[in-house]
C-alpha cells in the first residue's frame, strides 16, 4: 500500500527559492565586490603629507601630482622638526624635509608596512631625481613580530566578529530580559578584552599597554550591543546585516590594508565602522602616545548608545502593545504581570520537545501540562497558540505525560487553545514579557460531566476556540 505524501500548498517552488537564497545571493555579492576593490592594487588616495619649506612642498606637490593624481594632499611646515611632529601626532602620513643634497622621509611603521613602502619608493624616486641622498626615518616602529604592522587588525576581528556571535546567541536566551543581556555584554567583552591582550602582549604582538584593554572592551561590546539593539528590527534579515556590517564592509576598512591605500569608498567606511576605529585606537595608544584617540573612542561610544537606543525604542513599542491591550477582560486565572524590559523576540514561534534542557537548545517561552477532570495527564492533546489577532503561530500536542512547550513567540498577549475528543476545549490568555518562562496549565473536562461555569468565561473560551479551529 502506497502512501500518499501531502505539499504544502500555496508556496511555489519558486518563492521558496528566492527566500532561501537571498541572503547568501548578496553575500555572495558583497564579498565578491569588497575585498578584490579594497585589497587588489592598493593606491595612496588623499594621504596626507607634510613638506618643511614652502618653496620645497610646490615642487614636491607639482611632482607627485603628475606621477600620482589625487594621491596626495600636500601641506607646508616650517621645518623637518615640524614634519616629525605632524607624523607622531598623526596629522600626516609622512614627512619629508630637504637641504641641498640630503633629503629625510619621515614615516611611521605603525601605519602599515605596506605605506611605508610606497612612500619611501616614492620620495626615493624623488629624491634621485633631485639628485639628493634620502634618509628614511621611523618615527613609530611596530614590535619585532609585527613586521607588517597589520597585528592590530587580526586582534580586532578577533574582539570584532564574536561580539556579532555573542548577540545570536543572546537572542536564543528568552529567559534573558535586556537588562540581563547587557550585563551578560559587558562581562563578556570584559573577559574577551583581557584575555586577548594577555595573548597579544604576552607574546610580543604587540607593546604591554594596559589602555589596549578598553579599546578591546569598548569594540567588543559596540559590535554586540548594537547587533542585540539592531535584532528586532532588521528581523529575518539578522544575519545578513550583521554579516554584511562586521564582515564584509568591516574588514577592507579595516587598515588591513593601510587607510590612505585605500578608495575613497572604504576610507568613508573606516570612518564609522567600530572595527576600522578600534585599530585606530590602538594604533594610537600603544604607539603613538594617544594621539588621534579620541575620536575613534567617540565613535565606539556612539555605536553602544545607538545600540542601547535600539533597544529602548523595542521596549518601548511592545510597552505601547501591551498597555493598549491592557483594558480587555482577563480570565481570572491570568494575573496581569507589569511589562518591564521585553526581550528581543525568539526568531520564529517554535515547538519543543519536553525534556530536561540540553546544552545550546532553545529555552520554552510557554510550557504547561494538560490533564482530565481526575487530574491524569491527556495524552495528544491539541495546543494552539495564536496571537492577539487570531492569526495561529504555532500548533503542537502534548506528550505521555500531557506536557507541551513552545519558543519563538511574541512579547505580547497570546491565546492557548487546548482540544481533545470528547472533552470541552480551553483557553487561556497570557502575556508574553521579558526573561519570565510563562506557564499555562489546563484541566479538560468529559463534555457530559463538566460542571456549570460563568457564562462569559464560558463565551470566552468557545468563542477563541471556533477561531482556532
């Protein structure tokens, strides 16, 4: 005997397909276009240079301009002290200073091996031309196991993408309200910050600075905060914003490849992205004395605030939605809890099988048990959760012991509708809030023996019954 499978119907093949590739399409997309534009052939776009003597930097502007076009902007300085301090102090990639026929580059290891190099090419190209003797000085060199002065990046996304993670993985933890995820942020980005810099500096990556640790602790908790903040909204898009934000816009602007190497497109990006300004930071506090600190720290603050904001303004929406629902009749056996802090909601309304949690599963947002007029457990029973329009979000049955439990739902008021054959069917009404495990529990009695109730709560539970059905 052959049976017969059933297909959901009215979903193309088509639509499933769309749906299901979407996300790795422009992934896909954005890495194919990112990496190869930023890394491929690196050019100096705008950087900044300093020339001692005014009648030096129109000669040397009038050569790098027609051997690089828009590669460089050229100031004047007074002298090659001036040059050295506009270097330290992070006002430019390089100095260069020139008298007679000794000439002096000044650069900063710390930038990026990679610039280093062109500039010095560059300006020895310039200097034979001149017939003058180039003497290359580095004013901020990197530790002797960073010879590229790229170091600092591989430490970033190391505090950089598993703050992403660590915001995936909040959102499964529904009995987390927000408060608790925050503190459970910045505990992490805590450990997260100082075990990275006993790594890096232990191991000579880097210079033994302690300010490294906030700079860590600052990028990490950014990345997560405004990812947990960013959740509810971008919804099934999640992994794709979060990928596209951390991944594929982060790291080209990172200063893997050095900032003024870079497009314009990119050098925009490594102005705002946490990942591009951490690097900053760091650059900045382990070797050039803090200078150019605060901005990148201000701009790490500003993605913590705008995550936390995003947070808030969820709180305050399903604060609305729970209020304006506040005023409908409650069944007696519903409490009406106070809405403090809903949680980011679960990704989609699930059932669970009951059993004792396992490492990494998915919390029940909802459980109970379901038993007869002689309080045995119904075995079978049908549960449907719908939400405060009537529209059903999840269908399940409970097992041998009349247990059932779901995940995924709304932070809102949600009705329970419970069947079985030959027993009146039940509902209760519950409000789905932040970090609390909701129970509801429900005796069905036989038909020919339930005992007289209310008339409107009678009214009540057929009337959500014939919409579940």
């Amino acid at each position: 005997m052959k049976h017969r499978i059933e297909h959901p119907r009215g979903v193309s093949v088509a639509r499933v397909l769309v749906e299901t590739l979407t996300i790795p399409a422009l992934l896909f997309l954005g890495l194919l276009f990112s990496f190869p534009m930023a890394f491929h052939q690196p050019q100096p776009h705008h950087a900044k240079l300093v020339i001692a003597g005014p009648a030096v930097e129109s000669k040397v502007d009038t050569a790098l301009a027609r051997q690089h076009p828009g590669g460089f902007d050229v100031t004047a300085v007074t002298d090659a002290g001036a040059a050295r301090r506009a270097v330290l102090d992070r006002d430019a990639v390089a100095g260069f200073a020139a008298k007679g026929r000794h000439a002096v580059l000044y650069v900063a290891k710390a930038n990026g091996a990679a610039l280093e190099q062109a500039l010095t090419q560059g300006f020895t190209q310039l200097a034979a031309h001149n017939h003058q003797k180039l003497t290359v000085t580095d004013v901020a060199p990197t530790v002797s196991k960073d010879g590229l002065g790229t170091t600092l990046v591989y430490f970033g996304i190391a505090w950089n993408v598993p703050g992403y993670i660590l915001a995936t993985t909040l959102l499964r933890a529904v009995t987390f309200n927000r408060r608790k995820k925050l503190i459970t942020i910045a505990c992490v980005a805590g450990l997260f910050s100082l075990a990275g810099f006993l790594v890096g500096a232990g191991l000579g990556f880097f210079p033994n600075d302690p300010a490294a640790l906030a700079i860590a602790f600052l990028l990490t908790t950014a990345v997560a905060t405004f990812s947990l903040g960013m959740a509810p909204f971008v919804k099934h898009f999640f992994p794709l914003a979060g990928l596209g934000l951390y991944i594929v816009l982060s790291v080209p602007s990172s200063g893997l490849v050095p900032v003024p190497l870079l497009p314009r497109f990119f050098q925009g990006l490594h102005a705002v992205m946490p990942l591009g300004n951490a690097v900053d930071a760091l650059r900045g506090v382990l070797y050039f004395d803090d200078a150019g600190v605060l901005r990148p720290v201000l701009v790490l603050c500003a993605w913590i605030t705008a995550g936390t904001v995003l947070l808030g303004l969820d709180a305050w929406r399903h604060h609305r939605m729970a209020a304006g629902r506040s005023a409908q009749d409650e069944p007696e056996d519903i409490p009406e809890p106070p809405v403090e802090d809903p949680s980011v909601e679960a990704p989609a309304p699930t059932a669970l099988p009951v059993h004792p949690h396992h490492f990494g599963e998915p919390l029940p947002m909802l459980e109970g048990t379901v038993r007869d007029g002689e309080h045995q457990p119904v075995r079978h029973a049908a549960v449907t959760v719908m939400d405060a329009g009537g529209r059903q979000l999840v269908r399940t049955t409970t097992n041998a012991h009349g247990e059932y439990a779901v995940t995924g739902l709304p932070e809102e008021y949600i009705s329970v509708v419970v069947s079985s054959p030959g027993r009146d069917p039940l509902v209760h009404r519950k409000l789905l809030q932040s970090g609390v495990a909701v129970r509801a529990d429900f005796t069905l009695h036989d038909r020919h023996t339930r005992t007289s109730v209310p008339a409107t709560a009678q009214h009540l539970d057929l009337e959500h019954a014939r919409h579940g059905s």
